[in-house]
C-alpha cells in the first residue's frame, strides 16, 4: 500500500500572507503544496498564475502539486514548469491533444498528472496511464472551495485502483474536494494515497495545520 500523503490546498489559505501559509504548511508536515490554477473560462474563478508561484517557491523546499485548470493548457505548461511547479495537472478537456501535452510535461522533467472531474470517464486516460505519474479524482465541480464532497466518484477511485494493481502500475491516485475528517477514511480505503485538503486543514481545530494533518493521515 502507497503512504498517505497530504497535498494542502493554498486556496482556502489567507491570500494576504501566503508566503507565511506555506511556512506553516511545511512546518505543520505537508508532504507537497496543492495550488489551484484557474481561469475564469475552464472554470468560473481567477486565481493565480506563474509569478506568484515563482515567488512562492523560493521561500519552500517541498514539492508544489499545481492543478491547471485552464482551456487550452498546452501553451501555458512551460510556463508553470519555469515558475516552480515539480507535478503538473492538467484535464483532457482542457487540451486539443492530451498525448502531446503528457509529453511535453515529460519533456521538461516534472511528473505528469491528470484530472478528471466528476463527470469525466476513465476512458478518456485509459490509453495514456502508463505515461502518468498521479491521476486526480475530483470530488467536486471544480472552481471553488468549500464544496460538499461527491461520495459516487469513489467507484472512479477503487476502479483505477484495480487497474493499477492487475497492470502493475505505480501511478498515484489524488483526491480533491470536500475532504474532511468524516470522507478521507473512505478515500484512503478506496484507493487515494494522497488526500487534498483547504479548508480542514486551516479551518478546523481553530487552525492547528499539524493535528488537521495528521488527523486525516491517521483516519
């Protein structure tokens, strides 16, 4: 079994101080940074793009798991590889030719990671897995933060995770969306490894980022 990681997402972090955020992410035990990357068309939200990640990097030494969320990806991709981003998530909607844009990932030595959103079938990656290092479950519609988590996606889950096993693949599977201490017990047992959090992790407990981790790493 893969070690439980947990990729807190900066999204419901204090936008004000998120240089601090990040400090106290790493130092609460993040295993990588979770940035979401919108565009108000692929998804109804802006947030933020490479100059603010290329900032954010210098002051951390863990891995920055950066979500894309933006239509069409492929021309941007080198761009988020140069500000910092060490996985790079991208949707199959989001691009004219999903193997290219795998590839190109690759080119520029990052792990290549895919989402898929509640709607979207497997089928979509199903030829491409050998070539991805994480694929991305959301467990809501993608856009904002907050949102109530999507119990049904978990099929998606474990049918990845029965996948993974028969073809002996070592892809990771992530879990994005309404993650709480109540549901990551049922992602982890459906086959997630790593566990993307807001929300939780600065919310509750009155902020204490390292018990919220390590809650939902031991649930």
């Amino acid at each position: 079994m893969k070690k439980i990681q947990i990729s807190p997402s900066i999204l419901s972090a204090d936008f004000s101080q998120l240089g601090n955020e990040i400090k106290r992410l790493e130092e609460g035990g993040a295993d990588m940074i979770h940035v979401d990357v919108m565009d108000g068309h692929f998804v109804p939200n802006l947030t933020i793009g490479p100059p603010v990640i290329k900032a954010l990097k210098k002051n951390c030494s863990i891995k920055f798991d950066v979500h894309l969320m933006i239509s069409p990806v492929h021309k941007y991709i080198e761009a988020y590889s140069d500000a910092g981003a060490d996985i790079i998530t991208i949707h199959p909607e989001a691009t004219d030719d999903l193997e290219k844009s795998i590839l190109k990932i690759k080119s520029l030595n990052k792990k290549v990671g895919v989402s898929l959103n509640p709607k979207t079938k497997i089928d979509l990656i199903i030829n491409h897995l050998e070539k991805i290092d994480l694929i991305l479950i959301m467990s809501v519609n993608p856009g904002f933060g907050g949102q109530k988590f999507m119990p049904e996606v978990l099929d998606k889950v474990r049918h990845l995770k029965k996948i993974r096993s028969e073809k002996n693949m070592s892809f990771d599977i992530e879990i994005d969306g309404g993650i709480n201490f109540d549901n990551c017990k049922l992602a982890i047992e459906a086959g997630a490894n790593i566990l993307v959090s807001g929300t939780t992790i600065f919310k509750s407990n009155n902020g204490d980022i390292k018990k919220n981790i390590n809650l939902l790493k031991s649930k």
